[in-house]
C-alpha cells in the first residue's frame, strides 16, 4: 500500500502559510489544466512565484502534493457541509439534505477538472479515514444533524460513503443535466434514510 507523504514542515508565520496556499493553489490549477502528465515541482513552484528549494521545504515530491491537495479538500468539505447545515438550520428534513448535495457538488464543480484528476488518477493519496480527523470530523457532523432529524446517526457513515459515490460517479465520470444531478442525488440519499417527498423546500 502506497504511504501517505506528510509535508516536510507545517507553516508558521503568514508569510509561509501564504506561500503554502499559493503551492497548492498553483499544484491544483496545473492538474486541473494539464493532467498528471505535466505535473512536476519545477511547474509548480514557477507557478506559485517560489523558487523549487523553498517549495522542497513543505512537500518533499509531487507525491507529497497531491497528498496535501487530498488533505485541503477534506478540510474544504468539512467546511462547506458545515456551513450548509447551518444556512438551513429550521427547514424540513430533505431540504437540509438537499443544502449538503448542493453544497458537496457546487464544491467539487468548482475544481472539477483537479477532482478527477485526484479520484481517477491518484486515489491512493488520499488519507485512509481511520487516521483523517476530517473524515472523522465530517462523520460527527452528519450524526449529529442525523440525529437532530429523529433518524439513526449510525448511519452517517454509509451516507456519506454513498454522497461520495454518487457525486464522484455521475459528476466526474458522465455529464448529466447540470439542473438534474442535484435533485437525482438528494432523490437517493433521501430514501436511504427514508425522508418523505415533498419538504424540499
């Protein structure tokens, strides 16, 4: 099994945590745009407006980078889901679950070319969830609104799994109507966890 790679050093000071950002921000658009194929530190790091040595400081290889990237977007999903919970904080059960669908799709529209990169080419790179404290994290969010809706939080960690596979199969994988897939993905979920139809707004 490939070992996940930890960056060398964790940024300290504004100025090193602003260079991070710009890495990783410079290592997605090259994925994005490029592929995996023209994907090198010496890219990255002209990109970004760094010399390689100090790229080298945080992430030993492009291994490491795509690791990292793998790790910002977990961070990126705790984040939107959060917020997403708390904008339809009140509103009906499947309306709720139609604001995380959106949430997690708008997230991933938002670097689609970059997430198929990271889930079609480099999946290995992503943190096992036993040892992810965002995955860990994310889990704890959707038991906790699970169990706030009067449904079994000991489901969240299947709902999430099938979130994940619906939004990577049919956004990354085919091209269905923009209007559809989020309506196609709450569909699911919702009778999953057995929500009526109806209170999606």
């Amino acid at each position: 099994m490939t070992a996940i790679l930890q960056p060398r050093k964790q940024p300290s000071q504004a100025r090193s945590r602003h260079a991070v950002a710009a890495i990783l921000e410079a290592a997605a658009r090259i994925l994005a745009r490029d592929g995996y194929a023209a994907f090198n530190t010496n890219r990255v790091a002209e990109l970004a407006g760094v010399g390689v040595g100090s790229l080298y400081q945080y992430f030993p290889n492009k291994q490491a980078l795509l690791a990292a990237l793998h790790r910002r977007h977990g961070e990126q999903t705790l984040e939107a889901l959060a917020a997403a919970l708390a904008h339809s904080a009140g509103r009906p059960p499947r309306a709720q679950l139609a604001a995380l669908v959106k949430a997690a799709l708008d997230l991933h529209r938002r670097e689609l070319g970059l997430h198929r990169v990271l889930e079609r080419e480099w999946p290995a790179y992503d943190e096992p969830p036993a040892s992810n404290p965002d995955d860990a994290a994310l889990r704890e969010l959707v038991a906790g609104w699970l169990a706030g809706i009067g449904a079994d939080a000991g489901r969240a960690g299947l709902l999430l799994a099938m979130a994940d596979s619906l939004v990577h199969g049919l956004l990354l994988d085919a091209d269905p109507p923009a209007e559809a897939l989020d309506d196609v993905i709450t569909d699911a979920l919702a009778g999953y966890l057995g929500l009526p139809a109806g209170n999606a707004t």
